[in-house]
C-alpha cells in the first residue's frame, strides 16, 4: 500500500531543472547568426554545438566568479 501511495505522490513532486536548463531552451528559439554573435564566432556551426559553446562560456565564468568572491 506505502508503495502505491509514494507512486501516486511522485506525480506532484516538483523537479527542478538543472543549471541553465531554461536558457539552453531559450536559445534553441533564437537565430543561428543571433547564436554565432552570442558565441563569438563567425564559423558556422549546427545550433547544438553553438548553444552548448554558449553555455560553456557561461559556466565558465560563473566558476571564475565564484572564485574571486
């Protein structure tokens, strides 16, 4: 019975999305040529490899300020 009540309550427990999960989502929407202005580059890239390239940067310096404070 516990079993079958936790599978029940499991349905309205709240997830929350991982670490720049929305944003990636965000710019799945945007442009590739808005994609390659936010990335830095001029190269042509599928806009997988941009977004992820984009949320790099951002980790990046998320970490580098996280270090500095």
């Amino acid at each position: 019975m516990k079993n079958l009540l936790d599978a029940i309550g499991s349905l309205f427990v709240y997830a929350s999305p991982e670490p720049f999960d929305g944003y990636a989502r965000f710019l799945r929407g945007l442009s590739s040529k808005k994609l390659r202005e936010l990335a830095g580059t001029n190269s042509h890239y599928s806009k997988t490899i941009l977004i992820n390239m984009i949320l790099d940067d951002m980790k990046n310096n998320a970490k580098v300020q996280n270090e500095i404070a």
